[in-house]
C-alpha cells in the first residue's frame, strides 16, 4: 500500500509542475482539465480509503483504478497534439498510469487477474497513443508499452517477497508462542514431580497390609505435611515443592557470598552448616531402612547453606529411591575427605537388586534431582550398580573450611588435626 501510495503521489506532484506547460500545448483545454480533475478525484478517494483500511486488499477498488487509468490513455488523444504524444507532460496518462500497473501488482493475488490488469493498461495506451503519435514516435510508443509490464512485474516480485517475509515472521511469532507455552507446561509439569517424586515413597508405606505399628504413626506425620505441601502449591504456584534448588532453568539466586571475601573463607560461619549435620537431616524419616552411619572421617567440613540444602535434597532422593526400588535390607551413608583431590565425599551405598546402568536410563530423581542439581553447585555424582550386587551413589564437591569442633576455630583442610588423625587410625 505505501509503495503504491507513493508512485501515485509522485506522479502528482510531478503532474502539478508541468501543469502550466501542459495547458499551454494542449489541444482542448477544458477537456484536458475535466480529466485531469476526475483522475484526481478517482486518486485522492483511493488514497483516503487505503490508509483508513491500512492495506490495498479490496479487489474492486483494484478494477476501479484500473478501469479509471484506461479511460484517461483513451481520452488522452483528444486533447494531446500528435507531436506531444511522447515526451510531454501534456500527454500526462502515460506517467501517471504507471502506477496502476504497481497497485494491479499489489491487489490482486492471483497473477492471472494481474495480467489482464496489465494488458488493459497496455492496449489502452498503445490504442491511444498510435492514433496520434506517427513515425518515430510509434517506436517510442511501443518500448513505452512494456514498461506496464516491467513495473507490474517487479512490484509483484517485491511483495511477494515481503508477504513471504511477513508469513515467515508470522509464523515464528506462532511458533515462539508455541514453545513458549510447551516450556511452561513443561516447566509445570516437572515443579510437579519435584513435588511428589520422593514422596511417593511415604504413600506407598502407608498402603502397605503389614506396616509395622511403630513406623504407622511417623508415616501418618509425614503423609500430613505431604498434603499440606501439596495444598499450598495447589493454593500458590510460586511455593517451591521442596527445600532444594529450583528446579533446572531457574538458577538459585539466593547466593550466600553476600557476608563472605574474596577468597572464599567464611564470615559468617552461623550460615554455614557441617556435612556431618546435613546427612543426618536428611536421613530423618527413614528408619525402614536400617540406616549405618559411617561419617567421623568429615567432622569439621562445613557447607554454604544453598549447597548443604542442594545436598541434603540429593541425599533424601537417593534413600527415597533406594526404599522405593532397591528392596535393600541395610543402607550405610558414609563421608569422607580427599586431601589429595581437596574434596569431601559422601557415599550412599545399599545392598539391595541393584540395576543394569547400561540399559536402564536414569529416571527423573537421579538425573535432575540429584545429578543436575547438584552439578550447579560443583557437586559429581557417580553412580554405581550392578544387577544383585546393590547400588553406590558417591557424591564429591570442593572442599571449603573445617571447623575443629573441640576448639571452635575453622581453617582449611590441613590446619585442623581431628580429620586428619581420625583418617590415619581408620586406615
């Protein structure tokens, strides 16, 4: 519509500057102006209609200018004088209805109907202009004609082009708003299963015939703070579903360095929480399992508060997974400390079926609750598992500080004697 709008304004303006001339050399003045004014009329409205609907869509208003543009070439000899039909501005039909062959290119979808557009304003120029126009002028008549044509043509290409362009863009603005709703639901859908993965566990105790009284009440506590959780993320979708990170997409920002210097040394210890305390948490609620605790060897190691909270979730997952699948009679958590490696370790090894890790995928507690997690806070877990030998899940982040319990003093791996020593008596 603008390209259009714009030749046709052009052509006006070039039209009002030759007017004078035009007047001067025409054969029949007042014909010559009666024209003229119609096929201002004809423009101005066209004009006025196409900006108020924003586009040139209307077929009708198409065959309007084209019907208009060959009623001014066949009128035109009626006032142009034989030597004026070619390079005059008093045979001013020719110039100005160029720009009926660009709009016929731009209104009209199918290429037939452009065509017959295009031949209209052709035969009605050539009919018009040979009727005056003699010798060398008719060649100039003729090469004039196929301008129709060339300017049909390529308007037609350009917006084809741009329609193609604004389908293309059309349909990645769909496609966005597609992906964007499948990330959402996606995103839902996985804030659910943060939600009851590791609690499926607790309801599948309590559907058990044979469970044992003294475990009924516990299970019976941890079913109703269960159902609470699940009413409040039911009442608000913004509650998280557990204590661990966020789940994969959204990063934690709640980054405890805000009280802690550069080099990584704590100063505010009262945030920091020791591994040995984390395990413990974390193993709450699971007494059917038999738990062994095995952790004197990393007294002392601390952790930043987000990075023993992504741990304790990882751990609880794993002790949710071995009482779901594992049918283990014994669990033994131990810890540990790499002075070699500067790392801590914490195993979770079970006696129970175990599992091929070839052939098995890692279901949604192991590959996101615990491996993803964990890997956005420096934290490897390597699991191992064999069909009837049990599994091992070994967990090793970078080491921090340790606190020397006895002297209340922390400092790094090294300075403090207690793990150091107790490392050399167990080997």
């Amino acid at each position: 519509m603008t390209m259009f709008l714009g030749v046709r304004a052009v052509s006006m303006c070039q039209l009002s500057v030759s007017l004078v001339s035009g007047l001067r050399h025409t054969t029949e003045p007042a014909l010559f102006v009666a024209v003229l004014v119609g096929y201002l009329v004809e423009s101005v409205t066209l004009a006025v209609v196409l900006v108020r609907a924003r586009a040139y869509r209307d077929e009708w208003w198409g065959r309007l200018d084209v019907g208009a543009a060959v009623l001014v070439l066949l009128a035109q000899p009626a006032f142009v004088a034989p030597q004026d039909t070619t390079g005059s501005w008093t045979a001013w039909g020719y110039a100005c209805t160029l720009g009926s062959a660009c709009g016929a290119a731009i209104v009209f979808r199918r290429r037939r109907a452009t065509a017959l557009a295009v031949l209209a304003l052709s035969s009605g120029y050539l009919t018009g202009a040979l009727l005056t126009a003699s010798g060398p002028a008719r060649v100039t008549v003729l090469a004039n004609a196929f301008s129709y044509a060339g300017f049909a043509l390529l308007t037609r290409l350009l917006v084809g082009y741009l329609r193609r362009l604004g389908a293309n863009v059309e349909n990645a603005r769909r496609g966005a708003v597609e992906a964007a709703a499948e990330a959402a639901r996606l995103r839902e859908v996985e804030r659910q299963r943060w939600l009851l993965h590791d609690n499926i566990s607790v309801l599948r105790l309590l559907a058990r015939t044979d469970l044992p009284a003294e475990m009924a009440e516990p299970l019976r506590g941890q079913a109703m703070a269960l159902a609470n959780k699940v009413r409040a993320f039911l009442d608000d979708g913004a509650v998280s579903p557990r204590r661990a990170p966020q789940p994969i997409g959204e990063e934690d920002s709640q980054v405890v360095g805000s009280d802690r210097d550069d080099s990584g040394q704590g100063q505010g210890d009262a945030r920091d929480r020791e591994l040995t305390t984390v395990v413990h948490s974390a193993a709450e609620g699971f007494w059917d399992l038999r738990l062994a605790f095995n952790l004197d060897l990393a007294q002392g190691v601390t952790l930043p508060e987000t990075t023993a909270a992504a741990v304790e979730a990882a751990v609880a997952t794993l002790l949710h997974n071995t009482r779901l699948h594992a049918d283990a009679s014994s669990v033994v958590l131990h810890a540990d400390v790499d002075e070699s490696a500067w790392e801590w370790e914490i195993t979770v090894r079970d006696d129970g079926r175990g599992f091929d890790t070839e052939t098995k995928p890692l279901g949604f507690g192991l590959r996101v609750q615990v491996t993803d997690t964990l890997a956005r806070h420096r934290i490897r877990a390597v699991l191992r598992s064999r069909p009837g030998d049990g599994t091992t899940v070994t967990l090793r982040g970078p080491l921090g500080e340790m606190r020397d319990n006895r002297s209340g003093t922390s400092g790094r791996l090294g300075c403090s004697p207690t793990p150091n020593a107790g490392r050399r008596d167990r080997r």
